[in-house]
C-alpha cells in the first residue's frame, strides 16, 4: 500500500527505511522525500514507524552511561602538559 502519493514511496519501504536506521519521519524524509511535498503521509510514517520501534535503538545501559561520563569527567579535570613539558 502507498504511504507517500507525492512520491510513489510504500509501507514496505518505509519499513525498509526503519530497518537501517531511519527511525524518524524527517530521517525518513532524508532517505527516501517521503512526507516532504504535501505532508499528508506524516501521520502514516509516524504510524508505521511507532512508539520505539525502530530495531536500530537500543536503550541505554545507565551503568555504561555513568561509566563513560566519569572517565570523561576525570580526563578533562587533568592538568595538560605546561610549555616547557611540551616543547
């Protein structure tokens, strides 16, 4: 079935889409002009689309997240080579 009539784009490539990561209706945009003319078929890719669904998201492991932000806080608060040190 068409999604997009401005375009000739279908639910199964949209569908297509979402599997290698277009998992917004403007990435969808972006891959194939779907929603990008008139904008009827915005609703339908939100639709098809749905609430995270997209096989590409993952969620996020907090343990990791905190992990990884720590690191980073630690790195940043060390103090950089002086002049002398890197000259």
């Amino acid at each position: 079935m068409y999604v997009c009539s401005c375009f000739g784009i279908t639910e199964q490539q949209v569908r297509q889409h979402a599997e290698t990561g277009a998992c917004t209706p403007r990435q969808i945009a972006g891959a194939c002009k779907a929603g990008t003319d008139c904008g009827s078929c915005v609703r339908k890719i939100q639709a098809l689309l749905g609430r995270g669904a997209c096989p590409r998201r993952e969620a996020l492991d907090p343990v990791v997240l905190t992990t990884a932000v720590t690191t980073a806080s630690a790195a940043a608060s060390l103090p950089g080579p002086t002049a002398a040190e890197a000259a």
